[in-house]
C-alpha cells in the first residue's frame, strides 16, 4: 500500500485513535471543533472527549487510512475501522483551521 500523507491535523486524529490517546485527540481539534458522526454532533472540549470515549478510543477503536484527498482546508479519507462498535470500511471529511481540526465528519453512507 503505498504511503499516504495527511495534513499534519489530520493526521493527529488518526495517531490519537490509535494510540487509544484521548487527551491527544481533543488537543488535535480547535477548543470549539466538532465530530459529526452520522448527524450526531458532538460539540467543544466536552462533545469531543465524549466521542472519543463511546465510539472511538473507548471502543478500542484502529484506523486505517486507504485514500485521502486535500483541497485547501479539506481532507477526504477513506478508510478501515475495525472496534466493539463498528467495523468496517468508512469515509470522513476533516476541516482544519490553522494547526487544529475543527470538524470530524463522517456522513451517512446509503
């Protein structure tokens, strides 16, 4: 598979997931950044670790990015997420602003 590289942001995301780092993932977003999961959206410092606890790290969540596209402030990923609570193949669009993400969103798949 060949190597791809992300916005250093993004990037932060997917490190922190993996190394079931809570504290590293709410540091990867703007203090009022936002997970948007499915229409969920989970808001500031405290949506934010919420997120992380029930469907991401606190789920033993592991990601792998498989493609990624960035045009200005926006990434597109596709990838791989296997947990307690999903597995499966997902995409997210991540919007950064400066050195922080201030929205995770993972839309409906029909």
């Amino acid at each position: 598979m060949p190597h791809i590289t992300l916005p250093t942001p993004v990037q932060a995301v997917v490190d922190a997931i993996n190394a079931a780092d809570t504290d590293a993932f709410v540091a990867a977003f703007t203090e009022d950044g936002a997970v948007d999961d499915w229409g969920r959206v989970l808001r500031g410092r405290s949506g934010q670790r919420s997120w992380a606890d029930t469907d991401a790290i606190g789920a033993g969540a592991r990601i792998t990015v498989l493609e990624a596209d960035t045009v200005g402030d926006v990434t597109e990923i596709r990838f791989t997420w296997e947990s307690r609570v999903f597995n499966g193949e997902s995409s997210a669009v991540v919007t950064v602003d400066g050195d922080h993400v201030s929205l995770f969103r993972i839309p409906p798949h029909a």
